[in-house]
C-alpha cells in the first residue's frame, strides 16, 4: 500500500485575505520551538515506510538554511533521506526562495517545488493580501529552473474580486510561456474565518466558471492532462502523493492541525499552534479529533474522493450496492457519466462536483 508524509510548517508573513488554513503570521520565534515539537511527532511514526514527502503550510520557504537541514535531519532519522522518496515536494512563496534556498533544498533531496503564485496581476495580488509581486515570482521561477529543478508546480486562483477573464487569461499565458510541468488552478472559495468572509466578499460564480472553462482549454491544447478537478500535468508530472490521497491510500501528517489516515483510523492534531509545541514537549497527545469510518461512510468518502479524478472509478460490488441508485440520478443529470466500466464526472459535472460529493457524505438518503 502507498503512503504519504507530510509535515506541516504553519509560519506566514502575513495572512492572506481568502487563507482559512492553519497558518500564523508574526510567530516566526517559535519555528525552533516547532521544529523540535516534530522530532517528538516523528519519533511516534519512525520506519513508517513512506513513498512521497510533501513539506506544505504556511509558508515552509520562511525557513531558514539551519531549519532547513533540521528539518531534513527529522526525516532521515525517522523515516528516510529526502531523496529516498519517490517524489519530495516543498511549497515555497517567492518573497522567501533564494537562490542559495533553492540550492539546499537541492542538496537535501527535494525533486518537486510547488510555488504558491495565484496571479501575475498586480492589483489582484494586492487583493489577495500576497505580498510577494509578479516579478518576484518570476525572478524566484527562473532561479529555480537555474539551480536544477526540474518539475515545478505553480497555483492560480480564478474568480477573484476585480480579476476579470481577460486578466485571468493573461496570468494564465503568461505562467504558461514558463512551462512548468504542473499548474494547480483553483477557484476561490470565501470561507467563515478570513478577511475574505469578514468583508462580505462574493464570487461571481458564472464568471469564475469561464475562467476554469478557459484554463482546461488552453492548458488541454498545451499537452496537459487534466486529470483532477483543479490539477493539470504534463504526462508522468502528476502529484504522486495527492493522488494517494484521492486513492484512499494512508498517510501521516506531522504538526500543527495535520492529519493521519493508517489502519483505517483518521485522527487530526490541534491546530493551536503553541498548544501543539506543549502536548510535544510534554509527552502528551496533540489529537483533538479521531475516527474510524466503516460501512456505507468509509465506502461513500471513497467514492468522492475518487471522483475529484477525471479518468474516473471502477464501482465495486458494494459502492454499487450502496449507491447505485445516487450514481444512476446523476447520471439522469448529466452530471456523471459511465463509460466501459468506469463511472466519471462529466464535463458539466466537474462545475456541480459538489452537488455529486453530498450524495456520499452522511447522512445519506437511500442507504
């Protein structure tokens, strides 16, 4: 079975307006403090065979050189050299990646760079409360070309406030002149708890479609495979750890609010980051929720993460059993599609997934 590692670095400059993650401007002397808390995590999982690393946050480029090998060292001893994973990627802003950053990640074995842009727009960035400019990030984009990288993921965000479908499209074009080998579009979502929400922001949810519309057809035409809802690859580029998880395969998640999936228990940290540092140094549990899923639940959240990949699923006896009759209604709506013997979202489906992903979450209607 495939499992993933991915340990969460929670530290960010600045908050942005639409972040609901677990992410904490301003706390960047406690990343000693941090870091220590993780070895204590880490100890709990050692020799846990991992396939693929993911270092994700916050912001895991604010990390200086010393943290950097720190954090590598955790991983060696508990689990393997960085560069023993069949893929290894690190998420990094460009205001924080350097080329001399770059070059330790490098060294240390990291093989994927994933670079939070969201748009080369000037004015959209400054909504967006990034605080790094387009010209950072192509500066950062270059430089990390230059020191060796060679598959780089790179974010964008459409339907954003003021962004219009012409401004969408020139990020877009812009970002694909670059050639990276995956691109990570998203739609905004304005969640309870960021500014975006506070503010009273609303997408304009025909227009953020166009946008999406418009990325699948051009990134499609440019030899990408669209093979998740918000993820394109060059073929052989696909994340190998995210797949995992829509695969229903386990993982383990070290730090502040990260989740683990082994022997069919889920449990999550708390996401209280000082509080996280305590339970670590004091030999107590960080969990604040756990579950184990069975029956019709653990069946249905396979079902919908497997649907957020676009080549589709192959029902087994009992998801058909179980949900058939849910799978049939929106196949009625056009909404999913059966093709030999997997079931997929079509293309109007991919919009209205989430209308699809509640038929698979209790409580259910007819199971």
């Amino acid at each position: 079975m495939k499992r993933g590692l991915y340990i969460h670095i929670p530290f960010c400059k600045r908050k942005c307006n639409y972040c609901d993650f677990a992410s904490f401007a301003g706390q960047e002397p406690l990343m000693d403090a941090y870091l220590g808390a993780l070895a204590h995590e880490a100890i709990l999982y050692k020799e846990t065979g991992c396939n693929t690393l993911y270092i994700g946050g916050g912001t895991p480029s604010l990390l200086n050189d010393g943290q950097l090998h720190r954090l590598e060292k955790i991983i060696r001893k508990n689990f393997r050299p960085v560069s023993g994973f069949e893929e290894s990627t690190f998420e990094a802003n460009p205001e924080s990646i350097t080329p001399a950053k770059l070059n330790t990640l490098l060294t240390l074995g990291f093989n994927r760079l994933s670079m939070g842009l969201q748009s080369l727009n000037e004015n959209e960035l400054k909504t967006l409360g990034r605080i790094h400019t387009a010209a950072q990030f192509l500066q950062a984009y270059q430089a990390a070309r230059q020191s060796g990288f060679k598959n780089i993921n790179v974010d964008l965000m459409a339907g954003l406030p003021g962004q219009t479908l012409q401004s969408f499209t020139d990020s877009l074009h812009r970002v694909l002149e670059l050639g990276p080998e995956h691109f990570s579009v998203y739609g905004l979502q304005v969640e309870e708890g960021t500014s975006f929400f506070e503010r009273g922001v609303v997408c304009d949810q025909v227009l953020m479609r166009e946008m999406l519309e418009q990325a699948h057809d051009t990134l499609t035409a440019a030899g990408y495979h669209h093979y998740e809802i918000s993820n394109y690859a060059l073929p052989g580029k696909e994340s190998k750890h995210n797949l995992n998880y829509w695969q229903y395969g386990e993982y383990i998640g070290l730090g502040s609010s990260a989740a683990t999936y082994r022997l069919g228990k889920r449990k999550q940290n708390t996401k209280n980051l000082q509080e996280y540092i305590f339970c670590m140094e004091n030999g107590k549990t960080p969990t604040v929720f756990s579950e184990r899923l069975t029956g019709p639940a653990k069946e249905g959240e396979k079902l919908m993460l497997a649907f957020r990949m676009l080549d589709g699923v192959e029902l087994t006896a009992q998801q058909t059993e179980l949900f058939g009759a849910e799978i049939q209604k929106h196949i009625q709506k056009g909404l999913l599609t059966q093709e030999d013997k997997k079931v997929k979202l079509t293309t109007e489906g991919i919009y209205m997934a989430n209308e699809v992903f509640r038929s698979f979450v209790a409580p259910f209607e007819n199971v």
